[in-house]
C-alpha cells in the first residue's frame, strides 16, 4: 500500500502506473503460460481418462464377468478377481475425469477470464488514462495561451473545458481502483457487520459484568455493615434471642439483662481455629459470643458444642481461668452441664490482633492463662467485629458489678464495696487523684497477707497483679511483667488510678495474698508442715 500514499497526479505517480502497467504485461505472459500448460494437463488427463477406460473394457473382455469359467479358476473361492481390477481401474478413469472438470473450469477458465476481462480492463483503463490525460492537457494548452484580451464568454467556456477534462482525468486515475473497492464491498460490509455485532455483544456482556461487579460490591459493603452493627436472629439455638451489638455501652446493659435470666446473642459466625497439635492445622468452626460471656464453638451440625471462654465457670481438669480452682466452689456452670463447655475465663484473657506467624492475614489471638487461641476471620470487617465485641464483653465483665454476685453473702466484702464507691464519689476531680490511690492502696492492705508481698514477704508493696489478685513489691512485680500480660498483668496502686475500678477493688478484696497463696502453695505449705 505504501505505493499509493502518494496520489497525485505528479511523475512518480506516472512511474507507478508505468511500473503496474509492464507488471500486468507480465502477469498476462506468465498467465498464458499457465494457460497453455493447464490446456495440455486437461489433455493428458482424457487421455489417461479413455486409457483407463479402454483398459478396463479389456481386462473385462479377458475374463472379468461373474460366470467366466476362467475368471472363478483364478479366483477360486473369493470369486473373480479380474473383477476387481476391473473396478479399481474404473474408479481410477472417474477421479481423472473429476479432476480434468475441475483443472477445466477452476483453473483454465478462470484463467481465461482473468486474461481477456480483468486484465484487458487494465490496458482498457490504461487507455482511457492516456486519452483523459491527453484532453487534459489540450485544454489546459488552450485555457493557459489565452490573451488578456480574449473575450469573456471564450474563457469561460475554456475554463469549463478544462475543468471538464480534469474532472474526467481524476476519474480515469481511480476507475479501476473504484472497480476493485466495488467488488471487496460486499466482504467488507460483512467483517464491518461482524465486527459491529461482536462489539454490541461485548458492550453488552461489559454492562453485565459491572452490573454484577457492583452488585457484589454492594453485598459485600451490606455484609460487612451487618456483621459490624447487626446481626441476623439466631435459628440453631432454643431460648437464645440474637441481638446487634454496636457498641461498648449495648453489650454492658445485654449482659446486664442476662441476670434476669434472658440469654441473648452478641455475636456468632464462622472463624477458623488453628488447632495446637504440632500440625498446626486450621479447621472451621462455628463460634457464638453470648451476654453471659461465654464464646463456644460448634465443631460440626448436630454435635454439641465445646465451649470456652465463660467468665465463671471453670473445670479442674481443663481450666481457661487461674481462679478456676477456687471459684468452682461458688459456682458451677450451666454451660459444662448443657453444653459440654470448656472455658476460660475472660477476664484474665486478652485479645492481640494477628498470629504469632506474621504472615498469616486476618488473624487475631484470644491469650488466656493456660493456652493461647489462635482464629481467623473471613474477611477484615468480620475480624474486626469480633475483637471489638470480645473486647466490650472484657471491658463489661472487668467493670461490671457481676463478680459482686460471687461474694453477695461476705458482709465484709458488700462494706469494703459501699466504702470505696463512697471514696470514689467524693475524689473524681484530677486535683483529688493523689488522695483516691492512698484509699485504694490502704483499703488492699488491710485485706489479710496484703501489708506484705505475696512473693517475698517485703512491707507494704505498692504494685498488684490484676490476673492473681495479689500484692507485690516493685522488685517481684518486674518478674511477673516478664512473665507477660497473659499470665500476670501488673499494674501500681498508686500510679494506674484509673485501673482501680470498684469491682477490681471488690475482687482484691474477695480473694487477698493470704488467700491466693493458700491455693496457689497449698501443696508446697503441706510438704513444710
């Protein structure tokens, strides 16, 4: 195509047509060539074809019919076979016929065509171009040697001449160009047509496909506001009514309301549970967060559920909290005679975000005493929903006034209760911060084994593990922090005020250093005795 970028009527346009037009000769000359060479095949094809034939007739002739005494001794039992060249042959003859038809009419007569029409239309066209080019330039020798004082209506008719002859100069360039185009419309029309259909076709599977693109989107958004604010009434569960839980304060008054024996559901769903064996592997679990602080999971349709993560019920056997041992006593949780629950108690537990395996995604940890659960959530809006409520219901249990229940019957506790939310009421300014630690910390030491450490006996500690419930000296407290939150969380008595809420003083004063090591060295206290 590069040889018609260029078509004006200037002298390498001229060449070109010079060029194209010894081109055609040449093309006509090889064409004949071919013709005269087809012409001899087709006549050596009849030929052969009447050979064929011809030879047939006389292996028939020989001995080729069905009766032929001759024919049945050669061919013996499998009938004559004469016959059967006979019939080669002939099919032989008819596929030389069959293919000097097609080298008659596919190729000498196309040829034929192609010489005498297409071809003589070149040198036909040639023609034109050569009388076009030669009116032209007569008319342009006329109009151009007109004198100025040529009359008017002779230049005008001259000049209509020459625009004439120019006019039909321009058509007899692209006549034959025009030809060819007209004969390629057709074709043309139909890849433009089929190109035009496939394009409609894949607007309209492109309009689909955002359509439901965006309708996945919007699920998905829908799905993750769900599982953030609102959660779907449960159908698994008798007597259990789910509720959405969007904040800190609606869980604290949800738990609140357990007491009056109505069990609601905070959160529940699928999350997957690394398993501890030293496979490590991961198995889907369907985990229910209910008001009375209990996370359990179901492991399969139908199998009753193992629970953990109650906030007072405990086992001997396999205990989530380290008061387990001593709260049993008090009392006795429903969910382990119901459910078949293990627990952990959640006020000793924490919550991290990720896995120990930093290249797990969506991973959070629920860090208890005894062991560690490693989960992992759907998507990152269901990961973050599920720490969060796990995190109110700490919050609510730690600050809550439901450990008070365990104690109802101490006098001494509901006193030691009155007495410090009277203290707090009286020094909630910043100015008073100082006065409400020295209450905090004289009220724990006047709990029997507190003027001392629980550990190593040194006067009047200052520093207190909110896990064990007991008092320590600065020097064992920094122990304890090595031993990490999730075992004993350390905090001062002076310095974290506001850790000191009324049921962390309550539970202080429930349980004291005398106590705790009563339990805690219970054994070691037996072998000294």
């Amino acid at each position: 195509m590069s040889a018609f970028l260029k078509l004006e009527d200037s002298p390498m346009f001229q060449k070109q047509i010079w060029s194209l037009e010894h081109m055609a000769d040449d093309l006509k000359n090889r064409c004949q060539i071919l013709y005269k060479g087809s012409k001899r095949f087709m006549a050596a094809l009849g030929e052969a074809y009447n050979g064929d034939n011809s030879f047939a007739d006389s292996l028939e002739a020989f001995g080729g019919t069905k009766d032929d005494p001759y024919s049945l001794s050669i061919g013996g039992f499998q009938g004559p076979i004469m016959s059967k060249f006979i019939k080669a042959f002939r099919e032989l003859a008819s596929y030389k016929e069959l293919l000097r038809s097609q080298v008659e009419h596919v190729l000498i007569d196309q040829l034929m065509h192609f010489m005498n029409v297409d071809l003589q239309d070149a040198k036909e066209s040639r023609r034109r171009f050569d009388k076009a080019i030669s009116t032209y330039d007569q008319a342009r020798e006329k109009f151009v040697s007109l004198k100025k004082n040529t009359p008017g209506d002779i230049v005008a008719e001259l000049e209509e001449d020459l625009q004439n002859s120019k006019s039909s100069f321009e058509r007899s360039r692209f006549n034959l160009g025009f030809e060819l185009l007209k004969q390629l419309e057709p074709f043309i029309h139909q890849v433009y047509t089929y190109a035009q259909q496939a394009k409609e076709l894949a607007n309209a599977e492109q309009c689909s496909l955002e359509k439901r693109i965006q309708e996945f989107r919007t699920q998905a958004e829908i799905d993750i506001i769900k599982a953030s604010s609102n959660i779907e009434p449960s159908t698994s569960s008798v007597g259990i009514c789910v509720t959405g839980m969007n904040s800190d304060k609606n869980i604290e008054a949800i738990m609140q309301s357990s007491r009056n024996g109505e069990v609601q559901t905070i959160k529940q769903g699928y999350l997957l549970k690394r398993s501890s064996s030293l496979r490590g592997d991961w198995k889907r679990r369907f985990f229910v967060l209910d008001s009375q602080g209990t996370l359990y999971y179901y492991r399969n349709k139908g199998i009753k559920p193992t629970g953990f993560l109650h906030h007072y019920a405990g086992s001997a056997e396999y205990n989530g909290g380290v008061f387990a041992r001593f709260r049993a006593k008090y009392r006795t949780s429903s969910c382990e005679d119901n459910l078949g629950c293990r627990t952990v108690d959640l006020c000793t537990s924490t919550i991290k975000m990720g896995a120990e395996d930093t290249d797990l995604r969506l991973c959070f940890r629920i860090i208890s005493p005894l062991k560690t659960y490693t989960l992992q959530a759907e998507n990152a809006g269901d990961r973050t929903d599920w720490v969060n409520k796990i995190t109110a219901v700490i919050t609510s249990l730690l600050s809550s006034h439901i450990l008070q229940q365990h104690v109802e019957n101490n006098d001494y506790a509901r006193k030691a209760s009155s007495n410090v939310m009277l203290r707090n009421n009286h020094h909630t300014s910043d100015d008073q911060i100082g006065n409400r630690a020295e209450s905090v910390s004289a009220v724990l030491r006047e709990i029997p084994g507190n003027d001392v450490c629980a550990e190593c006996n040194a006067h009047e500690p200052d520093w207190a593990s909110l896990n064990l419930g007991i008092l320590l000296c600065i020097e064992c407290s920094g122990v304890h922090r090595n031993l990490g939150v999730h075992i004993s969380k350390v905090r001062s008595l002076t310095l974290d005020v506001k850790v000191w809420e009324p049921s962390i003083v309550e539970l202080f004063r429930t349980l004291g250093n005398a106590y705790c090591n009563s339990i805690w060295e219970g054994s070691l206290l037996k072998n000294e005795r």
